[in-house]
C-alpha cells in the first residue's frame, strides 16, 4: 500500500538582512523633553531592536516614546531583524539636540538719555550656548503698544512722540 497524500514541508532560504528605516523624530534642535520615533523595516514581520546614547540594544516597536530627557545632543538607533533571524547591520540612526537654556539678548548701542531728536537707532546683538549668534532671530517692540514682530540689528524709529520711551527686544534660538 502507498500513501496517497504524502507528507510535504515547504521552506524559504533568507540571507539577505532587512534595510532599516526612521520616518519621522524630532527636530534637530528642540527644547522638548519628550520624542517620538517611527520607524520602519524593508521586510514586513520583522521586530525591532533600539538603543539610545550608545546604550545596549533592547527590543523595541514603532513608534518609539522617550520621555525626560536631558540636555544636549542625543541619538537613536534602530535596527530590524527579520524572521530568518537576519540583523541589518547599518541599523538607522537619528540625532538631535535638547536645548533648555534660553539665548541670552543685550542691546548695544541706543539713543543717550534724555534725546533731543525725534529719532533713534538701537543695536542689539544675542549669543547661545547652542546655536551660533547668526542663527539666532530676533523680535521687537517699542512702548509696550505693539505686539513682537521679527527685526534686525540696528532698529531704527522716527517722528517718536515726546517722552520717554522703552525698547525690548529678545533672541530665539533654533530650538
């Protein structure tokens, strides 16, 4: 006698190792604590292993939340292992900076006080610990009646009314 529905095992050899991907973090400079990460893998059913700032590799899923973080410069990494067991060995990385720390804003020039002209020019200039002093933007008001609007170094005013007068200006840095 001969079996009619002989037994059958099929298979797939896979070599090849998953291509990583990060779709989406943070922004190169933020002043957020918290990100979110999304991340994808070339081969569908794939999982995933994460680390962050050079520490050990762990199991993780897309999308990935970090909270509490500190000040400075961070990186992700993250890389796909398919079902053959197969590790992409360039894992995907995206690097970031947290910045907490205000810029700090000075005006360096103005008009002497008391004025005898209906004009006047203001300087100002900002530094940060982060940011260069050019990629810093600046925003300013004159008297408290005008809303922060974007300016530039000097300012200039004309046909001011008599009396005193305040000037504010203050630097934004990238995060």
């Amino acid at each position: 006698n001969v079996d009619a529905s002989p037994a059958v095992h099929v298979w797939t050899v896979d070599t090849t190792a998953p291509e990583t991907s990060i779709v989406s973090g943070p922004p190169d400079q933020t002043n957020d604590r918290s990100a979110r990460l999304e991340f994808e893998s070339s081969e569908p059913g794939s999982r995933f292993e994460c680390r962050l700032n050079d520490g050990e590799f762990a199991d993780c899923e897309s999308p990935q939340e970090l909270a509490a973080l500190g000040e400075g410069t961070h990186r992700f990494e993250v890389r796909a292992i398919d079902r053959a067991g197969n590790v992409d060995g360039t894992q995907a990385s995206h690097s970031w900076t947290v910045d907490l720390t205000p810029p700090e804003t000075s005006v360096s020039a103005g008009p002497a006080d008391p004025s005898g002209s209906r004009s006047a020019s203001i300087s100002f200039e900002g530094e940060d610990d982060r940011s260069a002093a050019s990629a810093l933007r600046f925003e300013c008001r004159l008297d408290d009646e005008t809303e922060f609007s974007a300016c530039a170094s000097p300012v200039s005013y004309a046909e001011l009314a008599e009396g005193a007068h305040a000037f504010e200006v203050r630097a934004i840095d990238l995060a």
